[in-house]
C-alpha cells in the first residue's frame, strides 16, 4: 500500500517521518540522505549523513570538518536500514557519486531521483533505471517545450570560434564535463580553469576520472589568441563582463543564462520532458511525486492513467 504521507516537507526540507530522515535537507537535521553533493541538496552540519563515498569526498572538500560529525558511506545498489526503512542508492548520472534514493518500506517501494540526467557523460556514473511504485521525480524542465540538444554538437560549436573563449559553468559537475568533452570534440582548444575548480578536478582524478588536458589559469596566456577557453564559475563570470578580446558563453539548459545571442551552448545536467517520460516509462509507477520544478503538466499528460501528485 501506498503511504501518501511518506514523504512531506517541513522547515527543513524532505522528510520520511517512517525512517526519520530527510533527503536533501535544506537545513543541519540529525539523519541526512545525500542524494548529491551540490550546495542546493548537501548542507552542512548534519549529524549522521548517509551517502556515496564521491558525495562525500566533494562534500569533504567544500565543509571540511562540517561535513558532518558522522560520515556514513554506501556503495550503489547495497541496501541499508534507516530506522526501518530499507534504503539503497542507485546512479542517478548527474555528477560523480550522484545517487537516486530506493525506499523500501512495507513492501512499497518509493524511488527519489534527486537530479538526473540520461545523456551520455564520461565524468560520472551512467543513469540507471529500477522499477518502483512511486517515482519522486525533479521537474526542472518539464515542459513539453523543452528538448535539450545533442549535448557533443553544442560543444563542437567552439571549433567556429577563432578567438578566446570565457566560458561560465558551475565549478562541480558542468566545468569537469566541459574539459572532457572540449577534449574529445574541440580538441585544438587549450583549456584554463579558474583556481576554485582546480581542486575540484583533484577529485575527480582521485575517483579514477581522466578529464583530459587542461591548466591553471595564468593571466598572459589570456593575452595571447591561441584559442584558449578559461572555465570560470558563475562568480567570476559576471565580474568579467566587461572582458574584451574574449567572446563570453555560458554553459546552461537554461536560456536565460546564455549571455548573446550569436553564440549559444545549451548543456543540461538535468532531463527535459522526453527523458522523464523515458524514465517513467522505465521504472512503471504506480504514482509519480513531483518537485524542484513544475509538475503541472505531468499532471496533465498522465490524468487518464497515473495519479500526480505535485510535492511542492
């Protein structure tokens, strides 16, 4: 039987009043399942954190020793007991160590996905599909009217630009996918990356990730046009827009963030519309719960076969 109330938020974030814990806490609580390590989905402060050995080791990196006071890891797929819910983590194909949350609890299987994408990535673990009863689904793009694009053809747009290149993306996940990728399909392009990213990349070369050649930024290497792209994170992004001798991109899915009009790089992280439809289609729920997004129509697009719910 499904348990309507087995997820709810509160002031803190997510919570499974069964198991007493929170999936992706806004605030410092006592049990804190970590789907990933972004800032938005790992706070720090909690007191027991339950998550794969990469989310820890990036949340490590950015808290230190408020990463929380106890460091539980889990690997993919072995199941765990938090207070009498069953837990395993599954790859959600979002950064490294991303994971989505299988519940289990009175024969009811309730699966989280945190955020997730379906396209190919060389820099983390693929998605991987598993059937549940209630899929809790992100709906950041889910909008019939959103595709995002081969993300290989939008980096190949960088092989038509002849000058150097400011190129803003977040500094864990979307930076280490664009050094790989500029690598494997623009490859006459010399990558710099700014100084927070570095450490980052450190990681992802101690998890066994090659991202493929790039250096720490140096400023008279910018003054020369050898087709240099410096990775930036969005901070020191917005305090160079004044640049010049640079043509400025970001990469994003979202087309508020692209910075002119001549020139565009739309890469997601996230599904658009047709990959959550792959994933229902593939996990088969009973009911879907929505969130980080719009879940309307889903609702919708489903009203005649499966029952919606839209968590926030």
């Amino acid at each position: 039987m499904i348990l309507e109330d087995f997820l709810q938020f509160d002031g803190n974030g997510l919570y499974c009043r069964y198991g007493d814990f929170y999936l992706d806490p806004l605030q410092p609580v006592a049990n804190a399942v970590i789907s990933h390590a972004h800032a938005d989905h790992a706070v720090s402060g909690n007191t027991n954190v339950y998550a794969t050995a990469a989310t820890i080791a990036f949340m490590q990196l950015r808290y230190g020793k408020n990463a929380g006071k106890q460091l539980i890891t889990q690997p993919y797929s072995k199941v765990f007991d938090v207070r009498g819910v069953e837990v395993s983590f599954i790859p959600a194909g979002h950064i490294p160590g991303s994971a989505q949350v299988l519940m289990e609890y009175q024969g009811t299987r309730y699966l989280y996905t945190g955020d997730y994408k379906l396209q190919p990535d060389n820099t983390c673990e693929p998605m991987e599909f598993v059937q549940a009863d209630v899929l809790i689904t992100e709906t950041t793009f889910a909008d019939q009217n959103t595709t995002h694009p081969d993300p290989v053809e939008e980096i190949k747009k960088l092989n038509d630009i002849k000058v150097n290149v400011l190129l803003g993306a977040y500094g864990l996940g979307k930076s280490q996918r664009l050094i790989r990728m500029i690598n494997d399909y623009a490859p006459q392009k010399k990558v710099l990356v700014h100084h927070k990213v570095m450490p980052i990349n450190n990681v992802y070369k101690s998890l066994g990730y090659n991202l493929g050649a790039h250096q720490l930024y140096n400023r008279k290497l910018m003054k020369t046009q050898e087709e240099w792209v410096y990775i930036v994170p969005p901070f020191t992004f917005d305090s160079y827009i004044r640049a010049t001798g640079v043509k400025r991109l970001f990469a994003s899915g979202w087309k508020n963030l692209q910075v002119n009009t001549q020139d565009t790089l739309f890469i997601s992280d996230h599904v658009d519309w047709n990959d959550i439809i792959t994933t229902i289609n593939n996990v088969q729920p009973k009911q879907i719960w929505t969130l980080h997004g719009d879940g309307r129509q889903l609702k919708e697009h489903f009203v005649d076969s499966i029952f919606v719910k839209i968590l926030n």
